[in-house]
C-alpha cells in the first residue's frame, strides 16, 4: 500500500466511527479512533472524535482535545493537503 492507500482505508475507518458514535456505539467508536490515531498520529480529528467518545464513556478526555488543539495550531499546508478529505478539519479549535 502507498501511504496514500493507507490514509484513504483509515479514513474510511474514521467515518465508521463517526456513525458509531451517532449510533449510540461510543465503544466501538473509540476503538477505531485509537487505531487511527496510532496509524496518523498528525491527524487532528480522531483525536477531537476520540475525546467525543470517550466523554460518553466517562474517561479522561483533556489528553486528546490537547492534542487536538496542538495539531490544529502546527498543521501545515502539506498536511492540510493530505487530510484534505475531511472538510471539517480543525474547525473545532477553539
């Protein structure tokens, strides 16, 4: 697989937990989130959704919106460009 392959499977990953979530499935959700997050550590939404999940679960949530919030403030257009599937990138940065 070229690292493009890669990112378009996890990013297909990434919107199934993103209707798990919907789907009251916060668990599942996070689970794929976490996978994710350690295949594309740069990519800041898996990391907003992994704290959405893990709020509905009850866990500690402020490491992932940190670091949320930290890849949002360094993105680069070069990553810009390649999580450029996902519209909503970084639009939760407060």
């Amino acid at each position: 697989f070229s690292s493009t392959d890669k990112w378009e499977q996890s990013f297909s990953q990434y919107i199934l937990a993103q209707d798990q979530l919907r789907q009251k499935s916060p668990g599942r959700a996070f689970d794929i989130l976490q996978k994710i997050t350690e295949d594309h550590p740069q990519f800041p939404e898996s990391y907003y959704h992994l704290a959405q999940a893990g709020k509905v679960l009850e866990k500690v949530v402020t490491p992932y919106l940190e670091r949320y919030s930290s890849l949002c403030k360094a993105i680069t257009p070069r990553e810009r460009k390649k999580y450029a599937l996902e519209p909503q990138l970084c639009t939760y940065l407060k």
